[in-house]
C-alpha cells in the first residue's frame, strides 16, 4: 500500500514523523508522503525538516518516505506562488486542500489549484464539470478519501473523473496511527463511492506511477 497525503506534528498530525512512518510500516504500507499543512507563515521552515526526515526514514530501508506539503486554506491567488517555491525548497510532491464540503475552504480553490504545478487535488468536494476537465487536461489526480468528513463527496469526485476521464488516487489523509486503513478497508471506502474493482486497481496503480514519477 502507498499513502500518499499524510501529518505529522509539524502541522495538525499526532506523531512525529518518525513514528508515523513506524505505524504506516506496521499497517503494511510500504510507501508514504509526509505532507504537511503551509502557507505563506511556515512553508521555509517545514519543508527542509521534512526533506531531512524523510531522507533519514527512507535510509533505514523498510518504508520510502516522500517529502510534500499540502497548500491549505491561502486565498486562491497565492496558490500557484506557494506551489513554485515548494518545489524550489525540495519538495516532491505538492497537494492542495480542496474545497472540502465539512472546511470553510476559500471559493475558487480548486480552480485556482489545478492551473497550478501541484500533483494532487485533496478532498475536491463538491467538483465541477470544469474542474473535472482541467484535472484530466493537465493531469492532476483527484483524491478520493478514507478520512472522515471529507470523504463525503467521494462519490462525487469519482463520478465527476470518469465522466472527464480524470485520474483518480486513494490516500487516507493520515492525522492518527487509526487513520492508516490497509488495503482492504481502502478498497470498500472505493467501492462505496461506486468504483469497480477495475477502477480501484487503476486507482492504487496510480499511486504507483506517481512514486515512480519522483524516483524515491
């Protein structure tokens, strides 16, 4: 299993990240994505620790730790800056907090994040026909969720993909060691938000490509 949108204790997460790639390990995932919540106030200080973390769990050879960040809640103008300077900072995989239906998320956040250079779209809640193309046209996955609340408009997002034949991943938006499912309880939350078994194994490959992409 890969989690591709997890926290740790530099931003709303419970564990510090070493042990939260020791419980990701324990739960059978053999790759994780640290990704923090930034803005404009802390985005210089986390990621360098994060780029370290990461580089220090993944010497030790049981789970490959990817460094990102999550953009959340910035006025829609300033996603696109945030984004480019992440990646000048290192990190490898950029998310933005979508416009989940259970957060008061900035109106225009989702346009706004996927005209950016991110990779995912988390949680994209009620997804516009619109949003859905331009996702599938600049290759940007939509998240479908296991966390509770945002996962809500799972069968949303997942219809809105593959009417626009967008690519869709499955993360647990890890805050808690509980919030790591496994394979097997992922593959239900997809199923309940009305994948087939052949989208889900499309889902996880995904998941896959984009660890790939990265050379971790």
């Amino acid at each position: 299993m890969i989690d591709l949108h997890t926290h740790s204790i530099f931003s709303d997460g419970e564990l510090v990240p070493a042990e939260l790639a020791q419980r990701a390990y324990a739960s059978g995932y053999k790759v994780l994505a640290i990704t923090d919540h930034v803005d404009h106030s802390n985005i210089d200080f986390v990621i360098p620790r994060i780029v370290k973390v990461c580089s220090q769990i993944s010497q030790d050879g049981k789970i490959k730790a990817v460094p990102g960040i999550e953009i959340t809640h910035v006025a829609p103008a300033q996603i696109s800056a945030l984004a480019d300077e992440a990646r000048k900072l290192g990190t490898k995989i950029v998310i933005v907090h979508g416009e989940t239906i259970v957060e008061p998320v900035p109106a225009g956040t989702n346009q706004a994040a996927l005209k950016a250079s991110i990779d995912i779209l988390a949680h994209p809640g009620l997804l516009t026909e619109e949003e859905a193309r331009l996702a599938a046209d600049r290759g940007i996955y939509l998240e479908i969720t296991t966390r509770r609340g945002h996962s809500y408009t799972n069968g949303h997002v997942a219809q809105m993909a593959k009417k626009f034949r967008a690519n869709l991943i499955l993360n647990n938006d890890a805050h808690l060691p509980s919030d790591f499912v496994g394979r097997e309880r992922a593959t239900s939350i997809a199923h309940g938000a009305g994948l087939n078994d052949d989208e889900i194994s499309a889902m996880f490959e995904n998941s896959r490509r984009m660890v790939k992409k990265i050379q971790v």
